[in-house]
C-alpha cells in the first residue's frame, strides 16, 4: 500500500529538482519546480520547471526539442527536493553539452558535447 | 589552462549541491552551501554543508561517522549549482537509507536500508 508523499514547496512556492539520465545516471541539470509544474510533469510524462528568470511554467526542450522523457519522480526524506528520472533527448545543457555540470570548479573540462548551440537555439 | 570557477552565491550566499557516489552515480541527497563550507570541503577532502535550520557550518557525518569524501567537485554552466562526487561511508540519509531519495512521489519505496538509525543517532 502506497500514498502519495506531498511536497513541502515551502515559503517561496518552489523545491529544487536534479535531473539524472536514467540510463548512465549522469546528473544533468538542477532546477525548480512549482506545484504546478511538477502537475505537469506527472500527467504528460515530460519534465517541467519553473523558470525564475521568466517567472513561468517551463517545458524542458519545448523551444530546443531537448526533451526530457519522465522514468520516475522521487523525492528526498525531507519531501523538499525532487529527483528527475529521465531519458534525455540530445543534451540539457544549453551550451550543447549533455550535462550541465560539464566544469569541475577549478575549470577543468570533464562533459561532453552533444551539439551545436547555434543549430539549436536561434 | 583551467582557471577556478566563480560560484555565484547569489543574495542569500548559498547554493545547492546534489551530492552523487562517485562509484554507483546513485544521487545521494542535496544539501545548500556557504562559500565557507566550499572553502572547507576543498580544504579537508570531505563533504562540508551549510545547515539552514541550524544556521552552521555543516561537515557531513561529523556525528554519525558517515562522511562523504570528495572525489571531484563540479560546477554547473551558471556557476549555481555544485555537483559532489563522494565516496559515502555508510548512508547518506539520516533515515538509514543509502540515498534521500528512497520513494517515488507516490510513495513507493525504492532505496536500499544501509544501517539503522538508532544505532548511528543518539
């Protein structure tokens, strides 16, 4: 017998939400998640964020084709971060590199390429 | 020729890292960070948090014995977000589980029990 867990969205309406190929497991991006973009995500099976920036439900690769294929959705003991189990359509970096974290922090390269940003973003 | 990264802390000076084993690539939990605590984990080799609800500098496993080393720290393409690689000595979750994100948002358990919790947490 299972329940659905309900996320703490907290004061500010918004939990983070790490996306992980569920393939190779290489994470691949965090962003945030609005109650109705995690609605969103469940009933179409693709993964949705809210963008801050542009303060908006957000359709990961809506405008690039990215898409990213719904596995399965958790969430962490605290029930306040999400964790994305995806399969990735190209990449989700839009620097065209498959993972956003393709940097360590002293600089050193370690992601690859997976396309050219110009062909992709106008 | 790398050149360290300058991790935006932005207004409230932290920023979330997803801690992953370096090994499994299992993501372990995602915890906020202080330049402080960046500086100390890269000081130290092991995984340092900023605890939010108790407002300090966090080494991760100080009283549990269950600390994460760090194989490599990664940056993600805005310079917000860090990604840990560790080595986790025991489990990562306080419930006794490997990871945090041992359930599915509908409540199904998925994550493997690792210790017990009563014998780690006084």
């Amino acid at each position: 017998m299972t329940e659905q867990i309900d996320v703490d969205f907290g004061a500010n309406g918004l939990v983070p939400a790490v996306a992980q190929d569920a393939d190779s497991k290489d994470v691949l991006m965090v962003a945030y998640v609005s109650p109705e973009a995690l609605e969103a995500t469940r009933e179409t099976g693709y993964a949705h964020y809210y963008s801050r920036s542009r303060d908006e439900l957000w359709k990961k690769g809506a405008s690039s084709g990215h898409l990213q294929e719904i596995q399965e959705v958790r969430v962490d003991c605290d029930a306040d971060t999400l964790l994305y189990l995806v399969d990735q359509e190209g990449g989700a970096c839009h620097t065209g590199h498959e993972s956003c974290f393709y940097r360590t922090v002293d600089g050193e390269a370690v992601g690859e390429t997976v396309f050219d940003p110009d062909d992709v973003y106008e």
